[in-house]
C-alpha cells in the first residue's frame, strides 16, 4: 500500500505534519483534503552521501534496499541482510518441504525452532488481544477458497462452515521449547506476520555491520532506519485502488505497512473477494478496502494491520486507539479515509510547504 517517494510536493501547497512528540515519524500529509500530488520515485547522490540501493525477489514480492554511507559498508551489509530475509522466507514459507511450518502441517511434527516458536509467541498474544480476529489457523480458509492457487473461487457455505470446525488459535498448544495442536486438521500460516519478521532482522542486520541510514521496502511495506543524510524519508501512502494516493509520510525509524483488498481478490457475481479473511465468520473481512499501520516494529505493524483490517472501522479503531506507539490510516469500502488519534483532531498542526 506504500510506496518510497523522495521528492517534494510537485505542486505549492500546504501540508498537516505531526507534533515532534513523536519522533518516529514526523510528518503526515492527507491528499484528501489538499490540492496538491507526488512526483515519481527519486533516489540520489546527497551530499557526501552515497546512496546504494539493490532488489531482490523473494517473499513473492521484490524487496528493495536503499542504504545510505560508504560504499565499502552498505554494498556487504546490504548482501547479508537479503541474506537473512532468504533465510526467514524459507523457514516460514508453508510451501518448503525442507520447513518445520511444512511438516507441522502435514505431518504433525511438532515445531521446536526457536525462531518460528518466538514468532508464534508474538502472533497467539496478537490474537488473544484482538479477540481472534488475528489467527494463524485460517491456513485451511484460505486453501478452500483457492488463494494458495491461480483458481480463487467462492466456496459452497457447508464447506466453509466444516472449515472453521479447523479453526482456532486455541486449539495450539505452545510450550516453552515446542508448538504442538490439538485437531490433527489444525495448520498454520505466518504468512500475515513473517514479512514484518523479516524485515525487522534485515535491519537489525544492517545496524550490526554499520549502516544507520537505510529504507528496507518489501512489496511496499517498509522500514525506515535513521535519516537520509539530514533528511526524512519519505514514505507515500498510496490508497487501495490503482490510481489512489493518500498522502505521505516523512519518516525516521519506524515502519510503515499496509494491507488491503487489492493485494489478492477476484471478483464473482460483481463481487470483489479478497485474501483477508474473517476467522470468525469463514467470509473475507467486511468494511475496509485498506489499511496502513506506522509502528517502530514492523512485526507488530504487519500482524496489527491484519488484526484491525478484520475488526473494521468500527471496532478496528477503537482498539487502534488504545495500542500504544501504532498510528492507523484506515480506507472503507465506501471510500472514507479514517485516522487513529494521534493522527486527528488537535494533534494536527498545519504549516507551510517550505520544501
């Protein structure tokens, strides 16, 4: 839902930007309520600064990296980030024959990784405190309604209810050194919280080999680690459909990350189905076409952007309200675009454009 955006605005105009209270990220502009439009992406020399920016694909997305310093430094710490984001989507990667995830699946082998356990941990908390909308159990869902093939379909609803007899995070059972599940129906994917995962260890990677200035992009969620020399980065906020762009972001240190009914759907009967889904009801998630969350963990924003996109906007918000450090722009399906608090009402200053 995001896209890297290191230009000013193309057009003279005024900008809402957050309170320095929040270092985090500093500023927001909504194009909702402004005439005014992003250039394209720019990426270049600044200063003495050089700016190194490899892709690679992996994840099912291309994965972008633009780090700022010398040479010698970002091109090797670079490499061993996209190495670490390799390593983290083939372990949690459901498909891998050679994956724990994969054999707890199909075999029922309990999972003993330290890495995956620590991963499930952070993702049972996330369902507990959203009442189940977050679940990675919906595995046999999303299998039945095609999503894992190039033929989504909708499902007959006697089908979809003998799936939810499969469904439940409380049907785990997580011990301090094992996963283990009740049903042996029961199967997991982390597929709503591993990208976030990985994108947090490349960066942990690029601060241990000495870059403190980079934009680690995977499919458009991202994490901005420092400044871009004395600048912010700066993150656009693009909108659930094609041609939509909501605004921008001016960024250090923090995640921004975003989800929605545009990533994966088909449409049937006039209908638009996404990959989203309801744990609850069986059914894609009702009430928002997108969502962006800005956290300073990218583990937690991804996991919390699923969480709250299935509450809605309703209940979604209210929650949202009560996370501490976690910022949300909500889009509902009838195209109003919903703030968090501290992104509203009198948090909000506007200045002039002096870029």
């Amino acid at each position: 839902m995001q896209r890297v955006e290191d230009s000013a605005f193309a057009e003279t105009g005024r900008r809402r930007t957050l309170p320095r209270k929040k270092p985090a990220v500093i500023g927001l502009v909504l194009l909702g309520l402004l005439a005014v439009g992003l250039t394209g992406i720019k990426l270049y020399n600044l200063h003495r600064y050089h700016l190194e920016t490899e892709s690679r694909m992996m994840m099912d997305t291309v994965v972008s990296i633009h780090a700022l310093g010398p040479e010698k430094i970002t091109v090797p710490a670079m490499d061993r980030a996209f190495g670490r984001m390799a390593e983290v989507d083939a372990r949690f990667n459901i498909h891998n024959p050679d994956s724990p995830i994969y054999a707890f699946n199909r075999f029922g082998t309990p999972i003993t990784d330290p890495e995956i356990l620590e991963v499930v941990r952070f993702a049972l908390d996330i369902s507990r405190r959203s009442g189940g909308a977050f679940d990675i159990t919906v595995s046999p869902l999303i299998d039945l309604w095609g999503f894992y093939e190039d033929t989504p379909r909708v499902p007959a609803a006697s089908d979809i209810a003998e799936r939810l007899d499969r469904i439940g995070y409380e049907h785990l059972i997580l011990r301090k050194d094992r996963l283990e599940k009740i049903h042996p129906d029961i199967r997991i994917d982390l597929g709503a919280v591993a990208k976030g995962y990985a994108i947090a260890q490349a960066v942990s990677v690029l601060k241990a080999h000495g870059v403190s200035s980079a934009l680690v992009d995977a499919g458009g969620d991202v994490y901005a680690l420092g400044k871009k020399g004395s600048r912010y980065w700066h993150v656009g906020i693009k909108g659930p459909r094609e041609t939509q762009v909501l605004g921008y972001l001016e960024a250090e240190d923090t995640a921004v990350v975003g989800s929605g009914d545009y990533e994966r759907f088909f449409t049937e009967n006039g209908v638009r189905y996404h990959h989203i889904f309801d744990p609850r009801t069986g059914y894609p998630a009702d009430g928002l076409s997108g969502i962006t969350l800005i956290a300073p963990d990218p583990m937690a924003a991804d996991a919390w952007a699923t969480a709250l996109f299935v509450l809605g906007p309703q209940e979604g918000m209210k929650l949202a309200d009560t996370l501490a450090d976690i910022q949300v722009v909500m889009v509902t399906t009838s195209g109003d675009t919903l703030l968090s608090a501290g992104l509203r009402g009198d948090t909000l200053q506007t200045i002039p454009t002096t870029e």
